[in-house]
C-alpha cells in the first residue's frame, strides 16, 4: 500500500478536527437559559416563576417571572457574611426554600483553619425572596469540630474513620415526613453525604447527623427527591474543572441505607455539553412536574461549549470560561430520572 505524504495526513487530520470540533458542538448543544456566569444554580417557585442563587460573593441572586421567561439578575442575597465566616474567598453552592412563611438561605461560607477552601455551612432568612437575608446566629450551622469557629450545631465528628479534615458544602433541603432535613456533603476524598434533622423553622439542628454513604471519587452536591417506590439523589461526580463532569443518580427504597441503591447517569458529555453539574431540581409553578438547573462550562463569550482542556487554569482564563445556567425538564421511566428535552432562552 502507497504511503500518504505527511502533509496531506496533516491537511486531513486539521480538516477533521475543524469539522467536529467545539463550533460544530455548540450547533447541537443546548442553550442557557441565563447566559452569565451562574454556577451551581439552586432554584425554588416564587409565585408564577422561579428565583435562583449562585455560587459567588455574597451569594448573586436572579428572577424569572415565569416558566418561559427570560432570567435577570438580581444582586448579592446576602447582606453580609456570617461573623463567624472570612472574605477571602466565595460563598459555594447554596440552597433555597420557603419555611414557615420565611425564604431560607443555606450556604457554604469560608473558614480559618482548613485549607484555602474550607467551608462550613451557615443559614440565612429574609422576607424577600431575592434579597436581604441575614446570617442567623453567631455559630455554623454545620462545621467539623476541629475548626477555629463557634462550635457548630452539627459537628461533624473528628473521629470518623476514613475522612479527611476538610470542610462541608453543598447544603440542600429535603422534607423528610413533614420535617425540614438538611444533606450536605463532607469534603475533599472519600465524598460521604450526611442528613442532618432541623428544627420545624429550619433555621437550627433537631438531632446529630448521620452518615447516608460515601465514594472513594467525588460525588457533590446532593438532591434528594422522593418517589412513590423511595427515594432518589442526584449528585454531581468527578472534577468540576474538567468536561468530563457530570449528573448521576442513585436509588434507594430506604432514606437511610444505600448499600443496595441502583444508580446511572443523568447528563453528560453526550449531550454536547462540557462539564453539565451543580444540578437542583424544583416543581413548576402550581405543578408536581419537575425541572433541572444545572451549569456547563462555556468559552470565548459565546453559549459554545469549551474544549476539553478547560480543566487548566491558563485555558480557562484565556478562553474566558464561565458557567452559565441550563434547564431542563425533568421526567421517570421506571423510576428513573431521564431528561425530557431542555429549555433555551
């Protein structure tokens, strides 16, 4: 067989990539229903629409008035940091909900003493819906024993076996038999996810926490929903920086053990995505249908999905990567969370 010149192997080779690289990508993507940078979307009804909070400074805030329209931001929802909490560094992926006629805030917020991303986590409430909410308390709501804060309500002890000394994130509220619980995740390697009791007001720990399970991988940012048959978490698995992260979901007839939980994956990269994380789910206004917000990673200003090499810092920022957010709606085939089609602007 003849030999092909190395440049025409070149010329191919170029043509290929340009063909199915990232603008081809983006053709078949999905769009953002917020195209700014709004990372780890927790979203809740507020009248005939939505509010929706972000990882960032202070916890950015945006609104839509209804299902189908357009999002707009809204400010900090926070009014200040909790006393026990420093500046150096964003407030992570927070949760949202209606309690006892208050809007209740939970967030991850750093901390002195583990790490340049230690976090613990601390609750807020106000009247609005999108902004004004104060940090309730001088102490964490949650927060390892072993940080230089006021002892939290919920400390996650020192002695568990297996985990490292790291913080806690991803704060989400669930209604377990008419009573607000909190899932949160511990830290850094092995993932464990806990649920801790709270007070009816949701603003205090009714009991300590217990351990749901753990992964010797990432697995962040939980969303448990129940279902006719038990209970269903959504979580996000692997790195967030790369493309390669994404939305699985595991399955449990009972809340608290998950040694036999069936699980699979949600959203990935085959849907023309990179990185589609950070989800939360909530009901349609005056509806028991869900919807998925979620972030993806974006470049170069555009809704273009970036290469898969944005897990480097430099190609990150050269690009001009951000997170914006998607929807989707949400839908079960045999009691399993599948994704019905997505939503653009």
């Amino acid at each position: 067989m003849p030999s092909i010149p190395r440049v025409v192997t070149a010329v191919v080779v170029a043509l290929a990539v340009a063909l199915i690289g990232t603008p081809a990508l983006a053709e078949r993507a999905p769009r953002p229903v917020l195209d700014t940078n709004f990372a780890d979307p927790a979203v809740t009804v507020r009248g005939d629409g939505f509010v929706g909070f972000s990882t960032g400074s202070l916890v950015p805030s945006s609104h839509s008035d209804r299902p189908g329209a357009s999002w707009q931001r809204a400010g900090s929802a926070l009014v200040r940091l909790p006393s026990w909490a420093h500046a150096d560094g964003d407030v992570w992926a927070s949760d949202i909900a209606r309690v006892q006629g208050w809007w209740v805030l939970y967030f991850a917020a750093p901390v002195r003493g583990i790490g340049e991303y230690g976090r613990c986590i601390g609750v807020a409430r106000s009247r609005s819906a999108v902004t004004g909410f104060r940090p309730v308390g001088g102490q964490p709501l949650v927060c390892p024993s072993y940080v230089s804060t006021p002892p939290a309500e919920d400390q996650v002890p020192i002695t568990l076996p297996g985990l490292p000394r790291a913080g806690v994130i991803d704060p989400s509220l669930v209604v377990v038999e008419g009573r607000p619980h909190l899932a949160y995740k511990t830290d850094r390697l092995p993932s464990s996810i806990r649920l801790l009791p709270l007070s009816a007001s949701g603003l205090h720990a009714a009991a300590p926490s217990v351990e749901l399970f753990r992964h010797d991988g990432v697995l962040e940012n939980p969303v448990l929903i129940e279902r006719p048959a038990g209970w269903v978490v959504l979580l996000s698995q692997g790195d967030f920086t790369r493309c390669s992260y994404r939305t699985v979901w595991r399955r449990s007839t009972d809340l608290l053990d998950w040694s036999a939980a069936t699980s699979g994956v949600l959203l990935d990269q085959s849907s023309g995505l990179c990185g589609p994380g950070g989800a939360d789910v909530t009901p349609l206004p005056r509806s028991r249908r869900l919807r998925l917000y979620f972030h993806a990673w974006t470049c170069h200003g555009r809704s273009t999905p970036c290469d898969p090499d944005i897990h480097r810092d430099r190609v990150r920022r050269r690009s001009q990567a951000i997170r914006p957010m998607y929807a989707a709606e949400l839908d079960w085939v045999d009691g399993v969370p599948v994704v019905a089609s997505f939503l653009s602007r």
